[in-house]
C-alpha cells in the first residue's frame, strides 16, 4: 500500500511539475511578444496596451467575382463566351481572438453565398501574415453568349443560366508584408488593434502575396457549358506575387486613426493546370429532337441533360507570363479606454491566362468589428 501512495504522490508531483513547466513556457513565450511589440519602436508614435489580449466580435460583408472568357467556333460560327461568377454580397459574424496581434478568427455564413470562411493572422511590430480561405458555389452565372447562331430574342436567355449543378469555387489567398518604417507606423494598430498610434506616420512597404483559386464545373449536367468554353471543365491556379507600396496612418484626434495602404503586385509564378473534358453536345444538335419545335421546355431539358455526357480527356499544365495586380486596403479604427471600435476593407485583383481562354478573380470584403482587451 505504500509503495502505491508513493507512486501516487510521484505521479502528482510530476503532473504538477508538468503544469508548472507548461506555464513558465507559456509566461516566457508570452513576455518574448511582449517585448518584441515594443522593441525598437517609437512610443511617442506608437504605444502598447497595458492589456494583451483581444476578444474581438466581427461582421463581415464580402464578393468575390470569377470571370472567364473564350472564343471560338459552333457550327462554323464564331462566338465568344464568358461565364462570370458573381456571388451576391454575402454576410458573416464570427469571433477573433489574440495575444498582441497573434491570433485566429472563425466566422459563419448568415446571408449570400452560402459559402464558408476562415481567417489566419500573425502581425508584429515590422511585419505581417494573413490567410483568408473561401469557399462558394454558384447556380446562376451571368453567362454572356454572342454568336450568330443564337436568335437575338433568345441572347437575354443565356444571360442568366439556371444550372442543374452548379459551378464550385475555392479561393485560398495567403499575403505577408515588411514595413521599412516599423519605428513609427503599425500596421497592427489599424488591422487587429494590438497596438495604438498615438501619431499620424506612414511606411513604404513591400509584399508577397501567394493565390490559389480552384473552379470546377465538371459535370455531365454542365456538359453544354464545357462544349462552349472549348472543353475545359476544371481549372486550377497558383499565382505568387510581389510588390512594393505605400501605407499612412493618420492620426487626427487622439483615439481616431484612419489607415490607407495601396500596392501594385508583379505576378511572377502563374502557373495553370486546366482538365479538358469532351462532350457529346454535337451528336445531340444532329438528332431532330434536338430541332424539335413541338417539344415543351420541360420536355427538351429532360431529353437534352438527361442524355448529356462528359468525358475526362485528361489535364495540361501551363506556365503563362508575369501579370500585374492590386492591393489596396482601408482602415477606420476608433479606441477608448479597453474598448475599440473598427472598420476595415480590402480589395484584391488577380489575372490568368491561357490560349483563347483568359479571366480575372476580384475578392473584396468589409469587416467591422467591436473589441475588448483583457
């Protein structure tokens, strides 16, 4: 029985041990931030609360808008199409929580795209990372179809295409940045409020940002859509890019600050992996059911999508050339006492493009929060 007691006041003691170890770890870790928001910078411009944490609730309103287009031939004649994703504004509430500007947010789907969304961000004194990954899918594209071979009374038809299956996208964007003025200007103070600027500054800046977008529409469903975009069904895009901009805080009363950053990106890595599919849409034009003017809508679409087939034919890699972008972004951020109030949006531009096919992803998105430090 003792020899029991002993290995159980040994096993506590090491639980103990463990915990007390686990802490100190976590103070150490906790006082290297500490001191690494305020080293080396100018605490007549920017001051660190006495409070490190932040318990942030967010809104958030965002878009993002896929346009592809291509040209080619139906029947001998030439048309040129373009598909453009547009998702209505949708809306978010979620949570952010961090310690000095180190942090994670999670924010659920309440109107819009139905989509989801998930944000990463780590800010210090000279530097920046954040990740934003969305995810949405689309019935209704504004496809805009010029040929001759479409009947003027029947363009405004193909404008807004009802999908069976819809047209799925995911949008992974990952941008970093250096301030060469970290001494007096901080990006942190109008993007997560870790710190205050306590006087009008501003910084060169430079960045990278790195883009993934994934759209897929390859579904025997969607084979008239993949016969007018020259049967490519599936794309997959990898950018990187690089630029050098501009960002101002400026401080027009205490507690005010109102933040602008603008940055023209170089994309260097473009890289495009598109899947090519081959449909059977011209044997179904040679049927006469396809011509049939005695069948109804309901009756066409039955006999049409249900003998619509795709075929894999497999996928390419390409390697297009550099492309230019923007970044732009604003901030509007008001503190008082442990409480803070902030609004802040962001705009993105990215291009692609392939033979005959090219297009661009335009991401934009609102947040406002309020917030507490502890």
């Amino acid at each position: 029985m003792k020899y029991f007691a002993l290995v159980f006041c040994l096993c506590i003691c090491s639980q103990s041990m463990a915990q007390g170890s686990l802490l100190s770890l976590v103070k150490k870790v906790g006082a290297k931030i500490d001191s690494m928001s305020v080293n080396g910078v100018d605490q007549r411009y920017i001051e660190a609360p006495e409070k490190p944490w932040q318990l942030i609730v967010k809104g958030n309103v965002s878009q993002t808008i896929v346009s592809m287009r291509t040209q080619g031939q139906i029947a001998g004649e030439e048309y040129s199409a373009r598909p453009h994703l547009k998702t209505t504004p949708s809306q978010y509430v979620g949570l952010w929580a961090g310690y000095r500007g180190y942090g994670l947010g999670y924010t659920v789907n309440v109107g819009g795209d139905k989509g989801s969304y998930l944000t990463f961000g780590a800010t210090g004194g000279s530097y920046g990372i954040n990740v934003r990954i969305h995810s949405f899918e689309n019935s209704m594209p504004e496809f805009n179809l010029n040929s001759d071979i479409i009947p003027e009374e029947d363009k405004d038809t193909w404008e807004n295409v009802q999908l069976i299956e819809p047209i799925r996208v995911k949008t992974v964007i990952a941008d970093g940045y250096y301030l060469f003025n970290g001494k007096r200007f901080s990006y942190a103070a109008a993007y997560d409020q870790s710190v205050i600027q306590k006087r009008s500054a501003g910084s060169l800046m430079a960045g990278l940002m790195y883009n993934y977008t994934h759209i897929n529409y390859s579904s025997d469903y969607n084979g008239d859509l993949i016969y007018a975009m020259q049967g490519l069904g599936r794309v997959k895009l990898w950018q990187g890019s690089a630029g050098v901009g501009y960002a101002y805080n400026w401080v027009p009363v205490r507690g005010l600050l109102v933040n602008v950053m603008a940055m023209p990106m170089l994309t260097f890595v473009n890289k495009l992996k598109a899947y090519g599919y081959a449909t059977n849409v011209e044997q179904l034009m040679d049927d006469p059911a396809f011509w049939d003017p005695d069948s109804s809508d309901e009756e066409w679409d039955k006999w049409f999508y249900g003998n619509l087939h795709i075929t894999p034919m497999g996928d390419k890699t390409f390697n297009s050339g550099l492309s230019i972008g923007f970044d732009a972004r604003m901030s509007l951020t008001y503190n008082f006492r442990r409480y803070f109030v902030n609004a802040y949006g962001q705009f993105n531009n990215i291009r692609y493009r392939h033979n005959s096919t090219h297009g661009h992803l335009n991401d934009w998105f609102v947040n406002t929060a309020f917030g507490i430090r502890l």
